[in-house]
C-alpha cells in the first residue's frame, strides 16, 4: 500500500477528494492528513494573495478568520470532515491538527509512518512561493521523499 502524508489547510472539496485519491491509479493509498490551522502570523501575505486572486472581499475579511488558538476548533472540524470524505472515497485515512511547527510534525510523520510521499495542497500564496518559503518548497528540503505541491479547489 502506498502511503501519502497530506498537509492541507481547509476542508477538503470534493474536487480535491477526486484529486488525491485517483492520483496513482488503482493503486491502493493510504493518507496521514495533517491539517494546518491558521497561524496568527502572515496575515499580510494572505491577504496580499486574496488580492493578487482577486478575491478582495476574502483581503478585507483577513482580520474575521480565527488565527492562533482560536483556530483549533475549525481546523479539526476541517479535518475530520476530510477524513471522512477520504474514507467515502474508499482510501484508508487518519490525521491531527499540527500543534508544533508545520515541518517539524512534517518530518516526524513521514519517518513514524514510513511514508512514500507528501503531498501540499494549498491555495496559491504569490510572495512565498516567489521567495520559495511556501510550505511546499520547505518541505523538499526536510522530508526525505518526495513533495508534490497541488492546488486545492478555490470558493
């Protein structure tokens, strides 16, 4: 069995559901789902990329989104709706919020789980991956295996 680590940030679509679990085929995978909540920092630069998307009123809500400790709540909500939908789907499929730093619980997953690949699927964020600090360009540098970037489907 193939096993992925997924790093996601929102619910999954079922667009993005699609996506992940017919990636390899008829290949039987298995998903560890690590969901980002949102951090209180980088509210600039998420609001840079609302803007640059056009998404202008999602820049001007930047400040009504939950951030920091407030943001645990929806963010295992967020997961396990995902994992029942991967479960739906038919993959095999567990996970946890990220409480430590993103890469840190990261790399701990892929060597716990012996994991053949990550998977980042994010919205676009312009300035970071422009200055590769996005979690994608990150992560290839401290995981081990290999780190396919995918952009989750959009509002």
């Amino acid at each position: 069995m193939f096993t992925t680590v997924l790093m996601i940030e929102k619910p999954l679509a079922p667009a993005d559901v699609e996506m992940v679990t017919t990636l390899h085929g008829d290949e039987q995978v298995s998903f560890v789902v690590l969901m980002q909540p949102r951090g209180d920092q980088d509210r600039l630069l998420r609001a840079v990329d609302d803007v640059a998307l056009g998404h202008l009123e999602d820049a001007a809500r930047e400040n009504a989104v939950p951030e920091g400790q407030e943001a645990f709540p929806p963010a295992e909500r967020a997961l396990a709706y995902s994992l029942e939908s991967l479960r739906k789907a038919g993959a095999e499929a567990v996970g946890e919020v990220v409480e430590t730093h993103p890469l840190d619980a990261l790399r701990t997953v892929v060597d716990r789980t012996g994991a053949d690949e990550v998977i980042v699927l994010t919205a676009p964020h312009f300035v970071e991956e422009f200055f590769h600090r996005d979690w994608t360009s990150r992560a290839r540098h401290k995981v081990g295996v290999p780190v396919l970037k995918l952009f989750a489907e959009q509002d």
